[in-house]
C-alpha cells in the first residue's frame, strides 16, 4: 500500500513539474507564435520552442498538451515559407505524430525538399534523424502512402553531395536495406503490395545515389542485399519503373569487382536477367541489363559457359548496340551517357571492341567527356582510355582532343574526394608514357610540370588527407589514397623526374 502511494505521489509530482514548466516556458512561446505575423521571428521563436520541447523532455506523444499544441502550429504551416515550413515540420515530428497528421507534414517536408535550392536548409536541421526514425518506428502497413512522401524526401536529399554524407552517417543505408526487406515480404496478392511499388522507385533512386560513395557500397555487401534485390526484381518484373531503377543499381555496382562477384554468387540472378529480357523487349530496362550481364566480364562462371569473346563481340558490333549506345553518347541525358560509357568500359577489355572504338573515333567522345565537370562520367570514360592504352599502338589517341591536358584537369578536380579516379588517371598517364624516351610519346613541358606538381602535393598525406569528411568517410578515403593512388602515383612521378633530368628527352613542340 505504501508503495502504492509512493508511485501515485510520484505521478503528481510530475504532472505538476510539467504543468509548470508549460506555464513559464511553453505557453509564452506559443503566445508569440499566435500573434507573430513576421516570418522571420515566427521561425526564431520555433527554434527556441523545439530546444524548449527537448529541455523539458516534452516530445513524443506524452506531451499532456500535445494536441492544442499542435493546432497553434498546424495555422502556420500554409504561410508561405520554406524555411518556417522545416522549422514547424522538425517540431510537428518531434512530437510523433500519426494518422493524416503524420502524412500532411511528410507532404510538407517533401514539397520542401524537392527544391534544391532548400537543401542548405535542410543542412542546417535535424530533420534527416526525424525522417529516418518515421521509416525505423512506424508501420509501413497503416503509414503507406506517408512513406512514399518520406521516402520520396530522403531521395531528393541525396542528390546533394553534402546531404547524401549526413544521411550515411545517420544510418540511412541501413534503414533503406530494413525498408527493402519489410516491402519484399508483402505477398503479391495483397492489396498493399501494388502502393509498396510506388514507395520502391522512391526507395531504389536513393540507393542509387548511395551507391556512387564507398562506404554505403560495402555496407550494402555486408548486409547481404544483393539477393534482396534480386528478390525484389523477381516479385516486381511487372513493374517497369522497378525493374529499372534496380538495374541502374546493378549497372554501377558492376563497376566494381567486390560487387561483381557478389552478384556472381546469387545464381538465380542470371535466369532472372534474361527472364527480364524477354519481359521487357523494348523497354529501357533491357538495354541496362543487357549491359550488365553481357558485358561485365567479371561474372565468369555463367558468362565464361554462355558467351565466349566471339560472341561477345557479335553482340556488341550488332546494328542494335552499336547505334543505341553512340546515340547515347551524343545525347543530352547524363544518365544515359554515363551508362554507354560503362557498357565500353567493361567492353573495352577486349581487342576486337578497342578497334571499334578507334575506328568509330568513339575515344574521342571519351576525351570529350573528361570536360564534364561529372566524378562519374570522368571516371568511367578514364576507365575506357585506360583500357585503350594497354596496347602500344592506340596510346596515341590521347595526344588528340587534348586528351593530356584533361587528364590532368580531372586529376586537378577530382583526386582530393576521389583517389579511386585518380589512381585510374595515374595508371593512364603511366601506359601512355612508357615509352618516354621517345619524343612522339612524350608529355608536353607545360603538361609535365603541372602534373609534376600536381602528384607532388598529392602525394603529401597532410595536403591529400586535408579535406573535411564524415570520419566514416575518412577512413576509406585513406586507405584508397594509401593502397591505389600513392603506389602508381610515386611510380609516375620518379619517371617524369628521370624525364625532367635529361632534356634532350623532352617532346616540346
């Protein structure tokens, strides 16, 4: 009985606590929020009232007042202001809402957020954390069509180089991959499974982006998603806009050899491949996926048993590839060009198709696109000169186009967050220079002092290692500097030195 009394006393004490705090903290803001008409104050009062919220351990749903709270805010969210917008959505979330309130603040966030112009906004809030707890916490069954607009807002924000690093940092892979495996146990006769499409595009366009950096890479590997997302192929086949977003993911995860032999490893990845073939004869989807599984040399066994390097090359040289992707090089869609430069990449590997990509002067597309200002585009196209360069007698394609001087350009851009890249420019410059001695085959004098330059200051750890990243990403950033670029980089370096010594080597024209 004691007891008892102790718990129930406990109880009114901290409905009193609360009431006072409401009375000398809570109230006073809210009554400014009631009578402020400028923007600007409104949001600096909704910055005040969330720390006050956090400090009195009043969000959550908790909160005694919560509900005539929530209606001061909800008067303020059609003001026409982005910035109030994100103040009052971080809050309105904070309190845990549900039901159509927590659908209309999804909406809000996502309108918000659709404009890249807000997304140093965003930056500078805590609404990624709200976002991706709604995706942790809440039930994709009864929250559906709030975790497309969700869904949809992470995806705009991981467009933005610097928000897409915030969201790896808070776990956003992680939730994704969870999200994947709730929507591929929906069964396909239920009435849910047709929205959870809807929910999937948003939802493979985020890992999409996610997957150009490292470290959401390995952690899609680690996590084992490549059979989710087979998985997912298999039960969406229908589903045109699925099956391509998942194969634009397949197509850049092929550029790595981890990934590659991840997929090798999921045997029913093959017959789902060409089971998509034959679903999707004319439609986009085909193309990426052909792509991949014909072209990726890497996925050995199936390949190495069905297509031998004839045949290969029969494929590729046809009227159909051979049209499609030069007509992909010379569009205006990035995405497009992109792909077309990866298909060469793997192809390239190959002699036969390194003729057809000099005899079609396509390298010097690849030259062109080194001025794209593009990480991706630079680092696929380096891919396709790096390959061109194994044989002496294409080296001298870079000579053309300015194809030196973009090279070192890219080296210049790119190598301080990219060393993967840089190590592919390296590797490029090192074949075209092997036979230095002779002047047809030698850099320019401008083009060597400045790469000269260049890998001296990247080759020092404070200057390359300088750079602001997520401390996740650091590490990898260090160990791509320390185990790619620096090996190839030192080597190019002493050989331009032994370049520099004896001048009568150099080709200056």
């Amino acid at each position: 009985m004691v007891l008892y009394v102790s718990e129930y006393n406990w109880g009114i004490n901290e409905t009193e606590k609360e009431e006072k705090y409401w009375d000398m903290k809570i109230l006073p803001l809210l009554r400014e929020l009631e009578s402020e008409d400028n923007v600007e104050r409104l949001c600096h009062t909704c910055t005040i009232i969330y720390q006050a919220l956090k400090e009195g351990n009043m969000l959550g749903k908790r909160f005694k007042k919560r509900t005539l709270f929530l209606k001061t805010l909800y008067k303020l969210v059609d003001i026409p202001s982005d910035l109030l917008g994100l103040k009052l959505a971080k809050i309105i979330l904070g309190l845990k809402v549900s039901g159509k309130n927590l659908l209309n603040v999804c909406k809000l966030v996502f309108k918000i957020s659709r404009n890249e112009k807000n997304d140093f906004l965003i930056q500078n809030d805590e609404l990624i954390d709200s976002l991706l707890e709604i995706l942790r916490a809440e039930d994709l069954q009864a929250n559906t069509e709030a975790f497309l607009y969700c869904m949809g807002a992470l995806k705009f924000m991981s467009g933005n180089s610097r928000l897409i690093n915030e969201m790896v940092s808070k776990g956003t892979v992680e939730v994704v991959l969870q999200l994947l495996k709730q929507i591929n146990e929906i069964n396909e006769n239920d009435a849910q499974f047709s929205s959870s499409g809807h929910i999937l595009v948003q939802l493979m366009a985020t890992l999409r982006n996610l997957v150009d950096l490292p470290q959401p890479r390995c952690k899609l590997l680690d996590h084992g998603a490549i059979p989710d997302l087979c998985l997912l192929l298999e039960k969406y086949m229908n589903d045109k806009d699925v099956c391509t977003n998942v194969a634009r993911i397949f197509s850049k995860l092929s550029s790595f050899n981890d990934c590659c032999a991840a997929l090798a490893d999921c045997s029913r990845c093959y017959i789902l491949f060409l089971a998509l073939l034959n679903k999707h004869p004319k439609k986009q989807v085909s193309f990426f996926i052909s792509c991949f599984l014909y072209f990726n040399p890497l996925m050995c066994l199936w390949c190495c048993m069905c297509v031998s390097p004839f045949s290969v090359t029969y494929v590729s040289l046809n009227t159909f590839f051979s049209i499609v992707l030069l007509k992909l090089l010379m569009s205006s869609n990035m995405d497009g060009i992109l792909e077309a430069i990866r298909v060469f990449g793997n192809l390239s590997q190959y002699p036969e198709i390194c003729d057809f990509i000099i005899q079609r002067k396509v390298y010097k597309f690849m030259i062109a696109l080194l001025d794209a200002k593009h990480q991706d585009v630079c680092f696929s196209a380096c891919g396709v000169l790096l390959n061109l360069t194994v044989d002496k007698s294409r080296r001298q394609v870079l000579s053309e186009e300015g194809g030196i001087k973009k090279l070192i350009d890219c080296l210049r851009d790119f190598a301080p967050t990219d060393w993967q890249l840089a190590c592919l420019i390296c590797k490029t410059l090192w074949n075209y220079s092997e036979n230095i001695s002779s002047a047809e085959s030698c850099f320019r004098e401008d083009e060597s002092n400045a790469l000269s330059f260049l890998l001296a200051s990247f080759l020092d750890e404070e200057v390359a290692l300088g750079y602001n990243l997520d401390s996740d990403l650091r590490d990898y950033h260090k160990l791509y500097w320390e185990t790619e670029f620096r090996p190839v980089a030192q080597k190019l370096l002493q050989r331009i030195k032994i370049h520099h010594t004896h001048p009568n080597r150099l080709a200056v024209p």
